[in-house]
C-alpha cells in the first residue's frame, strides 16, 4: 500500500472542500430554479382557481414544487434499491414534466401568444396535476420493502389458519373422534330423558343411582 505523504492529504482536503463548495452552489441554483418555476405555477394557478378559491392555488404549489424539492431527496438517500427507487426517479421526472409545461403555458399566456393545440390540451388538465403527484406517491409507499414483508407474514399466518382448519376437518372424520360424538351424544340424551321423566312425575329429586349431573365419561 502507498503511503500517502502531507502533501497528500493537503490536497485531497482541498478537493474535498471544493467539491462541498460545488454541492453547495448547485443546491443553491437548483432551489432558485424552484423559486422560479414556483412563480410560474402560481401565476398560472391563480387564473385557473376564481379568487375565492385561491388556497387552492398555494395547495397546488405546495404538492407541485414540493415534490421537486422532496423527490430527488427522496431517491438518493430513502427510497429502498430495486422498483421503489426506480419509482421515485420516475415520479421526479414526470413531476419536472408538469412544472416545465406549466411553466411554458403561463408564459405564453403572460405574452398574450396563440396557445398551439398541445397546450390547449394540457390547460384542461392543470387542475389535475396534483392529485397525479398525489396518486405517484401513494404508488411509492405502497412499493415499500416493509410493507411486502408484512403482507407476506398475513400470507403465512392466513395459509398457517386454513391448514389447520383442514386438519381439523379431516380429523372430524375419524372413527374414534365419531365414537366419542356418539358416547356424548347418548349420555346427552339420557339426562334430558331423566329431567323430562322427573318432571312429569313431579319427583323434587333424582332417583338413587340416576345418571343426572353425571358426566358422559360416568355414563359409559
């Protein structure tokens, strides 16, 4: 292994503080760009909603810009590798889409331009952005690792409930199992003969010797 030298490290620190430097500044552009297209939404949004509905516009911004902010966040550092990370990237680029067309439409609108048929189609559907936004994220939790391994042990625990349930009725089949129905069921009909009989006779007490309070096992 080479040693590394003063000189070595000296300079490996500064790079690293240069390359933080550079992380800094192109977060510091990137929340700009935010603010910028953040503007853009909200000048389109407050035409869209009547101005007693204006929360509306803010809720939009708020599901809109804050998912351009918390997506890539997202992606990097929480979503789990495989499908779900995929989906976060994917949610990301299609939420970058809607605020770049939301962007282009409110400036052709603040120019006063002829909309081309493309953007005459998408203003009818501004509104809905953000419960498409909505509905990616709900797909993102949904594609949790977490929530797969406690669907699995439902799984288990409901096939652990139907073999048992299986084993139960086979068992119920079995000969002994009816046998020992039977002797029930006979010493079952026996006390309520005795009762019917002590009844009818108006006997206060059961016969010396009666089966009455016995259990099956003393009628055997």
């Amino acid at each position: 292994m080479e040693r590394q030298t003063m000189g070595d490290i000296m300079a490996s620190l500064d790079r690293s503080g240069w390359a933080t430097l550079g992380k800094l500044i192109l977060g510091v552009i990137y929340l700009a760009g935010v603010a910028y297209t953040g503007l853009h939404n909200w000048s389109l949004f407050s035409r869209t909603f009547p101005q007693d509905l204006q929360m509306l516009a803010w809720i939009t911004l708020l599901v809109t810009e804050g998912a351009a902010i918390a997506l890539p966040v997202v992606a990097h550092y929480m979503a789990a590798p495989g499908f779900q990370r995929l989906w976060a990237w994917i949610l990301y680029a299609l939420d970058f889409a809607f605020i770049a067309g939301n962007t282009i439409l409110d400036g052709a609108l603040n120019r006063g331009a002829e909309l081309s048929e493309w953007m005459v189609t998408y203003s009818y559907f501004v509104p809905a952005v953000p419960i498409i936004i909505l509905a990616g994220i709900a797909i993102y939790w949904a594609a949790d690792p977490s929530q797969r391994l406690r669907d699995v042990i439902q799984e288990a625990r409901a096939a652990s409930i139907e073999a048992l349930a299986s084993r139960i009725r086979q068992a119920a089949m079995e000969d002994h199992v009816n046998d020992i129905i039977d002797h029930s069921a006979r010493a079952l009909a026996l006390r309520v003969a005795e009762q019917v009989a002590w009844r009818k006779n108006g006997d206060s007490a059961a016969p010396k010797g009666s089966a009455h309070g016995a259990g099956p096992s003393s009628l055997g």
